[in-house]
C-alpha cells in the first residue's frame, strides 16, 4: 500500500457567489451550473443550503465538499435541536464560527475543504454577513462576492450597494454581478437562484434564466467586414 495521500485539486465546482446586507435582511445569489473539469456539466444543481430556518450558506469550489458541509450543519442542527432542547436555536454568526473552526481544522490536516462560503442571516433583529474559506480565513463585511466574484464583481458592489436597499434593489445588484461574470467566467451560468433571509426565515427562490446579449458587432462580423487588421478589407 502505498502512502495515505488526500485530495489536492477540485474537480466537480461552481463558480462565485455574491451577497450582501439590504434592508430586511440578507440575500445571496449564485448560478446553478457545477462544472465537471472544464465541462459544464451538471447545470441544475443548488449551491445555497438554509440553516435553523435563519441562516443561509453559500459555497463555490468542490461541490461534493460542500454536501459533506451540508450534512455536518444538518447534524448540528439536529443535535443543537434534540439533544440540548433548550428551545435555542443557533444563530447566524454561531454558524460562521463553527465553519470558521471546521474549515481551519481541515486546514492543519492537510485535508481542506475546497470551498469558499458565505454565511449570513439574521436573529434577533440583528443582520450577520461572514466570509469563511478552506484556510478558515474569517471575516465580517455588509457585501462580499467569492472566486471571480472577487475581482469583477466587487467593483460593482462598492459603488452602487447601500444599506438600506429595497429587495428589488438588492436583486438587481447582484443580477448586475452574477451577468458580468457569466459573460466573462467560462465556469458560470446564465441560470441564477437568490436566497433571502429575513426576520421572517429563510427562503431560497427558484432559479431563473437571465436574459443574455450575444448580438455585438465584434461577435458576429468576421474579422474582414470589421477591418481590425487597420488595412483595407479582402
């Protein structure tokens, strides 16, 4: 038998997922699609899992580790319900430490977790977004994006997000998001699903298709009706 060895490169993942803070509470939004390597190949599939009916969990990265996260948050759950049945449930922030402890802790074992996750909610009147990564990197923030989202998204986030933005404002910000990176990320869908999380629980929506553009001069000339080349055309 030859060393016991654990897995160092995703292969089943989905791409970024956008959240932030609004005015009743907190909303994540992502794409449906799992890539399969480079293929897109499992694009019905939902990357936000609820959590004390207060808590939502977003994740892009290894899809499998992700159902493993959502079986032990499911056990907590349970166990937190059942077992203690002190009538408490947990909170939004207690979920993001516990991931935060768990990520780390398969961190120093040199067997990560290949997710990057958001994880907000609310409880008692009081509205949590947390970032927590495989290298149980934490932090709080009132907007935050993962993977490409970092970089194309964020953008986008810090000039237009406010703190007292309606739903429909908050929905429009991260379809702003969520089309930039389907038109730029070769992992990402045109086929989203929003999460709400309220004072009321938590609801995760059905998915929808976003109306995409594909009619650019520059996508439908050939190179010589464009005359890029500077020259004179064929």
């Amino acid at each position: 038998m030859g060393p016991h060895t654990h897995t160092q490169q995703p292969i089943t993942t989905g791409s970024s997922v956008i959240a932030l803070k609004y005015k009743d509470g907190i909303m994540v939004a992502c794409d449906t699609m799992v890539a399969y390597g480079s293929s897109l190949r499992f694009p019905d599939n939902t990357r936000i899992h609820s959590v004390a009916n207060n808590t939502l969990v977003g994740a892009m990265g290894e899809f499998s580790d992700f159902q493993q996260i959502k079986k032990d948050l499911d056990e907590l759950e349970y166990d937190n319900l059942n077992l203690k049945a002190d009538g408490i449930t947990l909170s939004p922030k207690q979920v993001a430490s516990w991931l935060g402890r768990v990520m780390y802790n398969r961190r120093t074992k040199m067997n990560p977790l290949w997710n990057q996750l958001v994880v907000g909610g609310v409880k008692d009147g009081k509205s949590t977004l947390a970032y927590v990564d495989l290298q149980g990197t934490y932090y709080e923030e009132d907007y935050m994006a993962t993977g490409f989202g970092m970089h194309l998204a964020m953008p986008l986030l810090r000039t237009y997000w406010k703190a007292d933005m309606s739903e429909e404002e908050a929905k429009a910000l991260c379809q702003s998001c969520l089309k930039l990176l389907f038109y730029r990320d070769c992992k990402a869908s045109c086929k989203i699903q929003y999460a709400l999380a309220t004072k009321e629980g938590t609801k995760i929506e059905e998915p929808f298709k976003m109306d995409t553009f594909w009619e650019h001069a520059t996508w439908t000339k050939s190179a010589a009706e464009l005359n890029l080349g500077g020259g004179s055309t064929w």
